[in-house]
C-alpha cells in the first residue's frame, strides 16, 4: 500500500511547473489530483460579528492539503461545540501547486530498471499551497470568549508544518 512520503521532502517553496491546460500538448501535468478539503467556509455565512483572529504563516513554505484539511477538523470540531453556529471560520489559502516525483524503484535489479530524469517532470502525488511569510491561513470572527478561539487556533497550528501567530 502507497504512504504519504515525508512532508520534509516537499517543504521549499518551488517555482509551480503545474501548468495545467485544455490543449493537451500545452500540458506539464497529465492530471490533477483530487483537493482533500471539503470546505473553505464554516459557520455562519450571514452573520456580522465584533472580533476576529487570525492563524498567520509566520515562514515562507509549502503545506499539503491533507495537513490543511487535519488542521480546519480539529479546529471547526472545538468551535461547534462552544459557539454551536455563532461564529465564522474561513481558510484562506488554496492547494494549487500539483506535487510530483519520479518514482524509482528499490532492490535487486532496480539498476536496470530505472531511466533517469531526462526530461521527466513525474507523476502527481499530491498538491500543496504554497505560503508566503505573514499569509492569512485560518481566521475565525466571533461575537464573545476569545479564549476558546485561541485554543482552537492553537490546535490547528499544532497539525501544520509551519510556525504561526496567532492575531
């Protein structure tokens, strides 16, 4: 069974050769793959609240999506319970950049095997946002207890790959 390979591997931002057109010469990529977050806007879409916080980048990298995904569920999960629907929680970044590798093969006989990176720009494995220094990630706008929202952001900064501010 295929695992995620680490995530140290894929960190430094890149420059996104994942250009992915409708002429199919025209293409890097032969496809995209599926995003793994399910929402970008959570709670109340028509309410007017009084406070915001927000989840910061504080370094320029890259975060896959399901890390993203993992941090919005352990997140929303602990605003529902408090604040039922009285509150707005956004994410604001998007997996646009398309990872790719050229898969090599281990053990006897591999040497045979593999063909190099000559012209290669590999299969899709997964796709990233790639984050710049001081980019908005989370933000959650609220009415009262700030406390619990801190606590909530904190969760989420604890499941991605950077180091973040919470403001």
């Amino acid at each position: 069974m295929a695992k995620l390979r680490k995530f140290s591997a894929y960190q430094t931002v890149e420059r996104p050769y994942t250009r992915h057109s409708k002429y199919k010469v025209k293409n890097f990529v032969r496809s995209r793959p599926v995003n793994r977050i399910v929402r970008f806007v959570m709670g109340s879409r028509t309410k007017t609240f009084k406070h915001k916080l927000q989840l910061v980048s504080n370094q320029r990298m890259q975060m896959r999506d399901n890390a993203i995904e993992a941090a919005r569920q352990t997140c929303n999960r602990l605003l529902e319970l408090e604040f039922i629907a009285n509150y707005r929680f956004m994410i604001h970044v998007f997996p646009h950049h398309i990872l790719r590798e050229n898969p090599l093969s281990a053990g006897a006989g591999a040497d045979r095997m593999s063909t190099g990176m000559a012209h290669s720009f590999g299969k899709n494995i997964g796709i990233a946002a790639q984050v710049k220094k001081g980019k908005v990630i989370f933000s959650v706008q609220f009415n009262e207890n700030p406390e619990i929202v801190k606590v909530a952001l904190k969760r989420a900064a604890a499941k991605l790959p950077c180091k973040c501010l919470i403001r």
